[in-house]
C-alpha cells in the first residue's frame, strides 16, 4: 500500500543503488495522481485519472491485465493477497474491492469521493474523503463500522491526505490546517493538533512521532500519542507533497523545488539542496539514496546523507507522482502519461 506500511514512512526494502539504465517505457493512456502505483510481485499495478487500473509485468513492460472502474483514481490501490481495493474520486462511487484472479468486483462502498489512497490494518480498511470523513471499513464485505466526521464549513474540511497508523491511533490532516489523531478501533478523537494553513500531505509515523507538513511553508513534528507539538521547523516553500522518514532523520520537499533533511528529534537543518523546478512528488528512500521526482522533468537520486546528487534522469514530462521500487526494478509516472522502468546499472 502506499507508503510502504501503516506507517506511511516511505521507506523502501529493496536497495536500488543509482546509477540505473532506463529499460522500458509504457503508455498508460491517461494522466496520474500523487501516489498511483503498487509493485506486487513482478506486476505493477497503475491507477489513472480516467478510472482505469493497468498491470504491467517488470521484466517486459507489457500489459497482462486492464480494469476500467469509470472514475479518476488518484490514491495508490490496496492489495492484499488476491483483492485489490480501488478508491475513486468522482461521484460518490468510494471504495470499490476487486478480485485480480476472477476479474470481478466482490463489493463496492458508496462513501464519497475519495482523493487519498486505503490504508491496510488487519481486517479494516480506513479511508478519507473529502466530504470530511475518516471510514473503517470491514474488508471482506465493505460495510462500514464506524465513522469519524470533521465539524465546520464543508470547503474546509475536505480531507486529501492519506491516514497513517502506529496500530493504536489513526492520523491524518484536513483542508482546515488540522491535525487528527483518532483511536483504530472506536473512532473516537484522541487528539487534533492546528497548524496555519491546509495540510494536501499524508503523515508518517516514525519513532512515536507524526511528521507533516503544510501549506505554511513549516515542517512540524507531534507525538503520536498526545498530540504536543514536539518542534516545528520553517521552509522556504509550501509543503504540498508527503515526506520520508526514517529513524533518524526526515526528507522533506517544497514547491520551490528544495529538498530538506531535517534531524527527526529536532527538525534542525542537516542539509538542503536546490532543484531546477517545483515539487509535488513525495521523495522515496531506498538505502543510502533518496529518490524523489520534480516538475522539472528531472528524476533526482540523492545522497541521504549528504544531499548530494549522485544521479539524475531527464524525463519527456513532468513528474507528480512518487516513484516505487520493487528488488530489482524502480518506476515513475510522467505527465506525459507514460511510465518508466530502471534497472541497475551492470557495470558501473
């Protein structure tokens, strides 16, 4: 699921070391969202804003599968063994559950319009709209269990950041600048946290800590269990896309194209670097390299100690979308509407 996990560090398994050697390129037919891929197995599996799902074998670039839900995906699809759970934008369809091997529709959820991708824990699925609500969903049948709605002003409340989880509370930010903490099993609120403007990102839950960003061009840091703002450091851009995490430090992008890695016990400054355009595309960590796609046709590989870039890959379209990575393979989506597969380099 995207993210990685429940706790949506973005963090990869697979160690792919750049430089890497362009090896396909497929046409998807239409446009992508924030976070539209899943690597299962040797499939990728790609949602576009025309509805449609494709799978895509690693190795070959073809198409083995296509699934046409009739409205705008722009979350990650969920898998889980045979199922594969597909949010839609448009309509008020919601959540639809797929069967990869039948190739039919087990259930579908009209719970609204949905701009973020399913989160995964046990037998529920939890889900934001952007009517303003937080739903757990059981899986195997799509009833709802409970849910948690935002008081206020419709317009405001939209939510299009993707909730994350330590398995006690689930996070997420809202339209209006909030914070949310609500308990996995009751839905009740535990806590809310205010910064100064929209939160579009998803958090990351990384050593008892929730990690967001703003639209108020400033990084925060809570705890997860009680919602004290632990630190909070400013940015020289809007934070619209979501960050990385892992257990020491954070990596954080803006829509001036900077790339922040910011100390995850203080949110000082360890290193930052300029990109050539603005940044919409979470950044992606894979060993010692941070991945991370930019408006300015460009893939960047950097160096997540340094900020150093080590590699780069001009690309015919913008880049919106952050990317993935399988054991021996990395993708990314380009405006263009095209995807494109990495592979290591075989002598560097």
């Amino acid at each position: 699921m995207y993210g990685g996990d429940e706790g949506r560090k973005n963090l990869s398994t697979d160690i792919l070391k750049p430089p890497l050697d362009s090896l396909w390129e497929y046409d998807a037919e239409a446009g992508f969202g924030s976070s539209a891929a899943a690597a299962i197995g040797d499939i990728l599996l790609i949602g576009n804003l025309r509805g449609e799902v494709h799978a895509i074998n690693f190795s070959t670039g073809k198409n083995v599968g296509f699934f046409d839900f009739g409205s705008a995906i722009v979350g990650t699809p969920l898998v889980d063994g045979e199922m594969m759970y597909v949010a839609l934008a448009n309509d008020g369809e919601g959540l639809i559950a797929y069967n990869l091997v039948k190739a039919s529709i087990v259930w579908r959820s009209a719970i609204g319009n949905i701009e973020s991708s399913p989160l995964l824990i046990g037998n529920r699925i939890y889900i934001t709209t952007l009517e303003g609500k937080l739903i757990c969903i059981e899986k195997e049948i799509g009833t709802s269990i409970w849910t948690y709605e935002i008081s206020g002003e419709r317009k405001t409340r939209s939510i299009r950041s993707s909730p994350a989880s330590d398995g006690k509370v689930i996070v997420f930010g809202c339209d209006n600048g909030s914070m949310y903490a609500v308990d996995v099993n009751d839905g009740r609120l535990r806590w809310s946290a205010k910064t100064r403007a929209s939160i579009l990102a998803s958090p990351s839950i990384q050593e008892g800590r929730v990690f967001i960003g703003s639209t108020d061009s400033t990084f925060y840091a809570f705890d997860v269990a009680t919602g004290k703002q632990l630190w909070a450091q400013a940015v020289s851009g809007k934070i619209n896309s979501s960050q990385a995490a892992d257990k020491k430090h954070v990596y954080v992008a803006t829509v001036n194209g900077t790339v922040y890695c910011l100390a995850g016990d203080d949110g000082s400054i360890v290193w930052k670097i300029n990109t050539n355009g603005v940044i919409n595309s979470a950044p992606l960590v894979s060993g010692a390299t941070v991945y991370i796609g930019s408006l300015d046709r460009t893939l960047y590989a950097l160096d997540s100690r340094s900020g150093e870039i080590i590699w780069r890959f001009k690309t015919d379209g913008r880049i919106k979308t952050m990317p993935v990575i399988s054991p021996k393979h990395l993708f990314i989506l380009a405006e263009d509407r095209s995807v494109v597969a990495f592979q290591e380099r075989v002598n560097r």
